[in-house]
C-alpha cells in the first residue's frame, strides 16, 4: 500500500471529511498518505462516516509521530466492524410497539453496542481530543429540524459521532433533549470559515456544476430499475447539492480548500464487508491521494 513520499514544509492543514457510509475505511488511507507527505493536521470537522474516523483519530492519533499513529488509528478503525456490533430488530413486537402505539422512532439496526464500542475507542469528550475537532450532526425532533455543530470540550464525543453517523437504517441518538440522525443530509462537506488552509476529502458530486435545464439525451440519464433505487439518488441528490453549496460558499469566504475526491469498490452501506474489501479500500483511499502527488504537493506547499 505505502509509497515512500516525501514534500517540502508544509502549512497546517484544517481537515474536512465528509459522509461517507462504509466507505469511510478509504479516508483511513487518504489520511495516511497525506501524512506521508509531509502535511500537519491542524484540527478536523467531520459528519457521518467522516465522523467515526475523526473520533477514533481523536484518540489515537499523535501530530508528534503521524504516519506511525495512523498506522495505529487504521488497525483500531478496522477492528470496529459493522458485522460484529451491529444488532438486527427483528422482533414482531418491537415493531407493533414502534409504528402503533408510538414510542418513539426506531430503526432495523440498534445502536447500543456501537456506542460501547465507540466509548473504548475514542475520547470521553472532544476536549480530551488530541487536536481540535467538530462533528457535524442533523436534529430531527424540531419542527424545524436544524444541523448541529458540536465543537464545545464538554460535548460527549462518542455520542455526537454516533449522531453524526446515524442513518435512518439506525435508531436515532439521544443527546440529552435530542434526537440526532445522519449530518450529511444538511452539512455532509461542513467546511469551515474561520480556517484559511483547508483540504476536503470526499465522495460523491462535489466538484459537479449547476443544472442548466432538462436533460434530452436519454443515454446521459440515470437508469432507474425500482423504487429503492430512485430513493437512493434522490437521497444522494439532496447530498451532493449541499456539497456543492459548502465549496461555493468556502471560495466566497477566501478559503485556500484543496478538494480531494476519493475513489472506492465499497459500497456506501456495505455492512459487511470483508477483510479483504476493507484493506482494499484503504489502499484505494491510499492511491487516491498518491496518484496525485506532485499536483498536490505543489498545491499544497503554496
């Protein structure tokens, strides 16, 4: 997977990480290639997927000693697996108690070992993080549902990951008077404005330009074969849109964003995947970053 990189002194960086699903394995090796080359990582915001990363980061990534303790992070990050902590509601009942008698929203999945998990391999709170960090979340139980920053050092960590990442397949996370789901469906690229150097790993339409009209040619449309398939993209639809509007508005704002789109086989709620697919994802993020070395080394150093 590694190459030997190497790069001129570098500025500190601001990371942003977006959504990701099971695909967030590719940002364990996009991260580790970037610290090969020489890139200092100032602080990170992330949302969903992009969150778990960061959360695990929090804990055991050392800016002293990057690439060996991402090294660390990435053995860490691939023993928390879908396949082992993820619990299936299946039960009659639980579902009757659910959708008729209204005591509160639930998913097919649980979450409760996913939060046990996450409370062994990350920071109590963000403030006990080894380097800045914001998780972006979405709260659901407002009339008017609005995206959430946690940023604070008193926040609970493993929770606001949680929250972040929580898809509608999950229960949503209580966070005190709270109900928290999956932030990329309003802040899935959350890049800040307060930070002048900025690099942005993600996936999905970011560097996409604006609709100018109907489409005629048939064979530039989407093939849609069900339902599910038409929720997907218009899921992904709403997404990317907002991708588009943080890169819109971070070049409004003077930001110096480096944009990095990843490439991956996994799939996006690819639960479980195997060994085999997880390691390739890693060095697929790897060689997404490393394909573009001299670009980005010289990019970057400006």
């Amino acid at each position: 997977m590694e190459k030997q990189m190497r790069s001129s002194a570098m500025p500190e960086f601001w990371l942003v990480l977006s959504g990701s699903g099971m695909r967030l394995y590719a940002f364990l090796g996009a991260i580790l290639a970037l610290v090969s080359m020489g890139v200092r990582i100032k602080g990170i915001t992330a949302t969903s997927g992009g969150a778990v990363v960061a959360g695990v980061m929090a804990k055991y990534y050392d800016p002293a000693d990057p690439v060996k303790s991402m090294r660390k992070v990435i053995k860490v990050a691939k023993s928390i697996k879908p396949s082992n902590i993820l619990t299936f509601r299946w039960r009659v009942w639980e579902w009757l108690l659910t959708n008729l008698f209204r005591k509160g929203p639930k998913g097919p999945f649980q979450t409760g070992k996913i939060l046990k998990t996450f409370r062994e391999h990350m920071p109590a709170t963000i403030g006990e993080s080894k380097f800045p960090i914001r998780v972006c979340s979405y709260q659901v139980n407002l009339k008017s549902p609005v995206p959430v920053t946690f940023t604070e050092p008193d926040v609970d960590l493993p929770l606001a990951c949680l929250g972040s990442m929580s898809l509608p397949v999950f229960d949503p996370t209580k966070y005190g008077v709270a109900l928290l789901q999956d932030g990329g469906w309003v802040r899935n690229f959350n890049i800040p404005d307060d930070e002048v150097n900025v690099i942005g790993l993600y996936f999905g339409g970011a560097n996409a330009g604006p609709v100018s009209g109907i489409v005629s040619d048939k064979a530039q449309l989407v093939d849609i074969k069900d339902n599910i398939q038409l929720i997907q993209k218009c899921i992904s639809g709403v997404i990317d849109d907002n991708m588009r509007r943080s890169v819109e508005e971070a070049v409004e704002e003077g930001v110096n964003l480096v944009k990095i789109p990843l490439r991956t086989k996994l799939e996006t709620l690819d639960f479980f995947a195997s060994e085999t697919k997880i390691d390739q994802a890693i060095d697929e993020g790897y060689d997404s970053v490393a394909s573009t070395y001299a670009f980005l080394s010289k990019r970057l150093s400006k």
